[in-house]
C-alpha cells in the first residue's frame, strides 16, 4: 500500500456547476455558519462541514468557530494559494520587519457589502507540532506541499491577515472539518 493512502483522492472537475454561483453560495454558507457560532473579524466536505460547525461538533466539546477551505481558480483547476505580508519584531532591540506567508487554506469572514461574490478571507495557516509548516518546496500547483507526510498538520492558525477576493473567479472548493484556528500574534 502507498505511504500517502491518501495520494488517489479525486482532483476537483473543471466542469461548470449547475449554478454559476456555487462556490459563492457554499461560502456564503460558510459565513453565515461562522457568524451564528462567534466573532467573525479579522485579527472534508462542505455540506458536512456546515452541519457541524452549526451542531457543535462530534465529541460534544467547545463549539468549533471556522470551516477552513481551499478554492481552485477556474480555466486551471489549481488550487489557489493566497499570500500576504506581516509585521513583526525581531530580537531585544524589537527591530520590526515584514515578513510573507503563503497558504492554501482560508477563512471566510464576511462579503463585500453590496456585492453578491466579492468576500473577505482570512490566510489561515498549516501548524505541525513543530509550530509551523516549511513550504519551501513548489506550491503553485498543489495543496500537498503544505500538508508534508513527515511532519502532519495538527492545526491552523489565524494570521489576521485578509484578502478580499472575487468568488466568481473560482470553480471548485474544498471545505475541512470545522476548527477553532488558533489565535493570530498580536
């Protein structure tokens, strides 16, 4: 047996949904889920995903805040991977310098007010037990890259930072078992 028994997964169909609308609508679920649960500002199948984030989960423990997905852009079928700038210190002197980070994985926080597709997300990060995800290798055409074998991911975290992002460009969408990410650094 392969050592991914995950690796034969079916890929995403670049077929066009019965609704031009499909990835708006599912993250429009998403967000009105999210927002029934807890706060929504920034700081393994999607119909499953919502029905539990809104029950409470499985082990009847703390109510999960966040559907994490990942979204293929249309015409390539690719996952989309988001990226964005921080600012942080570094050392005694708490020197301040930017740093970018790069993930497949989202939250969505809230559309665009008056428009039906444009919406908010939140870069949500891949965490192993070694506090974080080396992505070093090529990303651009594949998730698994940010879900490395020898080091699994056990979590996501918030990174506080948002892209706003035009849903229509988008033809599939993958969602993940509900979480609650941890929480971004101040």
């Amino acid at each position: 047996m392969s050592k991914n028994k995950y690796r034969h997964r079916a890929r995403p169909t670049c077929d066009k949904c019965t609704s031009d609308d499909c990835v708006c609508d599912v993250v429009r679920r998403i967000v009105k889920a999210q927002n029934e649960v807890g706060d929504n500002c920034c700081t393994s199948g999607c119909e499953r995903s919502v029905r539990e984030l809104l029950s409470g989960g499985r082990n009847h423990g703390p109510a999960n805040t966040t559907i994490p997905f990942i979204l293929y852009c249309k015409g390539t079928c690719k996952p989309f991977i988001g990226s964005g700038v921080f600012q942080a210190s570094h050392g005694r002197g708490h020197r301040r310098f930017f740093e970018c980070v790069e993930t497949p994985v989202f939250r969505a926080k809230s559309f665009v007010k008056g428009s039906d597709c444009c919406v908010r997300l939140e870069l949500l990060m891949p965490v192993n037990d070694e506090c974080g995800c080396d992505c070093s290798c090529d990303t651009e055409s594949s998730v698994c890259p940010f879900f490395p074998e020898d080091s699994p991911v056990t979590d996501f975290q918030a990174t506080g930072i948002c892209i706003t992002v035009d849903l229509e460009h988008f033809v599939g969408i993958t969602c993940l078992d509900p979480i609650t990410p941890i929480p971004a650094y101040a």
